[in-house]
C-alpha cells in the first residue's frame, strides 16, 4: 500500500510537472517569435528602394561582348512635364560576338524607365527615322538619336537599351533624370492621317474598357455556368459509373453550339463596323528595318590592336591585357582610355581629357602601362595595359573567371597629339591568377 501511494504520488508530482513545462514551452515559443518579428522589422525599415534596372546581374561577357556603348550623352538631365530630351550616343556590335547569345538579326533600341515616366517621340539610328527592329550586324558602327517627352515628375534612373531577340536586354549607360512640373499639365496630342486631332491619353479608351469587359463576362458566364453544378469527385466518380453521358445535358450542348456559331459570328460583325467607321487604318508593323552600318568607326585601320594574352589578377582585381599595337597614322598616339561592361578606365598620364559617357562608372586612375611613352607614326609596339580597380568586384565584371564563355571584349581609345580619337575593339580568352 505504502508502495503504491509512493507511486501515486511520484506520478502527481510529474503530471504537476509537465503541466507546468506546457506554458512555459508557449512562453518560449512566444518569445521567439516575438524576436524574429522584431529583426524582420528591422530589416524592413532598412530596405532602400532599386535605383537601377539589374544591368549587374547580366552576365560578364554579355554586357563586354555584344552592344559596346560609348559617347552616350543626354541633352539635359533637369526638365519639367512636357519638356523633351534626347539622348545620343554610338555603339559598336561586337566581332566576337558570344556563341551561346543568339545573333542580333532582330533587335530593338529602347529607353529602360521604372514605368511610363516619359514618352517617346523619335528615333533615329544612323540618322534614319525608324519603328521596327532592325537587324545588327556584328562589327558594325553606329550612332542613335532618341528623342523622350517628359510625363510624370519624379527623380528617376534611365538607361537606352537594346533588346536582343531571344536573347534579353543589353543596357548601355545609367543617367539620373529629374522631372518637375505637374502631371495633370501632361498633354500628347498627335495629328491622324486623316487630320483628326486626338490625345493618346485617353483616345480609344472607354472602347477598349469595353471590349474588355464584353469578352471577359461571356467568358465568366461560360465558367459559372460549369462551376456552378457539383465539380472533381462527383463527376469522377460518375465517370467511373459509366454514367459520362449525364454529365453533359442537352441543354449544356445547345448552349456550347450557340457559342461556337456566335462568337465567330459577333467578330465578324465587330470587324466589319470598325472597318467601316476606320477604313484609313494602318495594321501594326511586324517587319524588320535594313540600315546598314556607318564607315567604320571602331577597328578603323589607322591603328591596328592585336590581344595576345589577357589574365585577371584576382588579388588585385586588375585585368592585364599584352598588346600588339602598330601606329599607322602620322602623329604619335597614347592610350586614354580602356571600357569594357560599362566601366571606364582612364589613364592618368595621358595629356587629353578621355569622352566617357554620362555619370558613366569611371575609374579615374585605373588605367596603366608599361610603357607610358607616345607611339610613334609608323611603330610597332608590344604595351601591357593594366585596367585595375576596385569596380571589377562592384559592378561583377569579376565573374567572368566563372564563367563557361571566359573571354573579355572592351573598347580602347588613343589620342594624338591634336585630341584626334582612334578606337579599337579587343578580345581575348581570360586566364584568372588567384595569387
């Protein structure tokens, strides 16, 4: 008895116990929570807003070697709500242009904005005004005009930008813009062919509301009309009963063969009107534009570049590149500048002031040389041009030693002694150094 009243009680004891852990266990886990909501807090009041459209997280030899942008530059970078802007600049399609991107046979200039911020009003590529794609020729040259209205205020960040076919977005240049005024001032009117002045705002927009809405009720009416009755397991089951030809009613045929004859019927109908109320129409374009480039602007001859080797330190991220250069002009040249994947690397020593982009990424001092003495008219010369700076690491361009394609493309700018600019595209196979 003593034994079994010992027992009774040991077992009271741990129930009491296990009793008491439970709301202590509830405690614990309160607080826990309560502590990652305070750190998820923390790290939303600390989130900053995307100032750029992910031109980093393209891949290395993408950004070096298709579009190689340079002198892009905008008219103005302050201006008020139906203000215009353009932006002009030059392009080189890259030779060695990256086998697992496909060729540039259709690609279309655009203007990369964070939503309708501005409108654009005209484009020019080799000062022809055009709409379509246009197909790029690799180790082509050209320049480009696009002209924007300005259309809700704000500070934003803009970039031109290719889209390739089947293959995405190449970005050229970064530039802020701000946009004063007032939106409700925002006008964009526009001329028809046949005279009629109307604003693209809000023309067609109550027809489109309605079309929208017409084929969007009779395709909801035709869904609840099916959703309505017992759905899944009671028909599977049916199904499986042998009982399939009660699941579809006569009346559920009528209504199907009504919409089969109606729907063609209606846009039949529809088409004919708008014909008839439209008949100066135009259908979108879907061809392909065929400008050809201009003389030859990069790889012009006159000084002739030939890449014998290229290795990234990755120690001192710096990109080392052995030249061969022959100066076939007639007066001394240096070089001025190295850019690759949109960053500039300036060489300090040259005596002229290097073009770069606007608010372009510039290494100010990253560029150097073995030899920093002028080539001569008529010299050939083996350089070791050093590019180093911290931005490979910032602005990714180190990843290309991990990438399947590791190969380095850029453009390089000499100066003579009258601020005359030659320009030449090298590439190489990149041979990474890890100490």
């Amino acid at each position: 008895m003593k034994t079994t009243k010992k027992r009774n009680v040991e077992i009271s004891v741990k129930t009491i116990n296990c009793n008491e852990a439970k709301p202590n266990l509830q405690s614990s886990l309160l607080d826990y929570l309560l502590l990652l909501g305070m750190i998820f807090s923390v790290y939303m009041l600390t989130l900053q807003p995307a100032h750029a459209h992910g031109e980093k997280n393209l891949e290395p030899y993408v950004r070096m070697r298709t579009i190689q942008w340079y002198d892009v530059q905008w008219s103005k970078q302050k201006f008020n709500v139906n203000d215009e802007v353009s932006v002009t600049g030059k392009f080189h399609v890259a030779e060695d242009w990256p086998i697992s991107v496909p060729k540039p046979d259709a690609a279309f200039l655009n203007i990369s904005t964070p939503g309708p911020v501005m409108v654009r009003t005209e484009r020019y590529l080799n000062g022809k005004p055009y709409m379509n794609s246009v197909a790029l020729q690799p180790g082509g040259d050209y320049d480009f005009k696009v002209v924007l209205k300005g259309r809700l205020p704000g500070r934003y960040h803009i970039h031109p930008f290719f889209n390739l076919l089947d293959a995405g977005q190449v970005m050229g240049p970064g530039v802020w813009l701000d946009i004063g005024g007032d939106e409700a001032d925002f006008t964009n009117n526009i001329q028809t062919i046949n005279g009629q002045a109307i604003n693209m705002e809000t023309y067609g927009l109550a027809n489109g509301i309605f079309w929208h809405s017409f084929w969007a009720l009779i395709g909801t009416a035709w869904l609840l009309w099916w959703v309505r009755r017992p759905l899944f397991i009671v028909r599977y089951r049916m199904l499986h009963a042998g009982l399939e030809e009660e699941l579809v009613t006569p009346l559920d045929r009528n209504i199907g063969k009504a919409i089969l004859v109606g729907v063609p019927l209606l846009v039949f109908v529809f088409y004919t009107m708008t014909v008839n109320e439209y008949p100066k129409a135009i259908p979108l374009q879907a061809s392909l534009d065929q400008i050809l480039p201009l003389s030859a602007k990069v790889n012009a001859g006159v000084v002739e570049v030939d890449t014998v080797r290229a290795e990234y330190r990755v120690a001192e991220r710096s990109m080392k590149l052995s030249l061969k250069i022959k100066n076939g002009s007639d007066k001394a040249i240096q070089i001025g500048e190295f850019a690759t994947g949109g960053v500039h690397f300036l060489n300090k020593v040259a005596p002229v002031s290097q073009q770069h982009d606007a608010e372009s990424v510039v290494a100010a001092e990253g560029l150097s040389l073995d030899n920093p003495a002028p080539i001569q008219p008529g010299e050939e010369r083996a350089v070791l041009m050093t590019a180093g700076d911290a931005l490979w690491e910032s602005e990714k361009l180190d990843g290309l030693i991990k990438d399947a394609d590791s190969r380095i493309g850029g453009l390089i700018f000499f100066y003579d002694t009258e601020g005359e600019r030659y320009v030449s595209s090298v590439t190489a196979a990149v041979i990474p150094k890890f100490n």
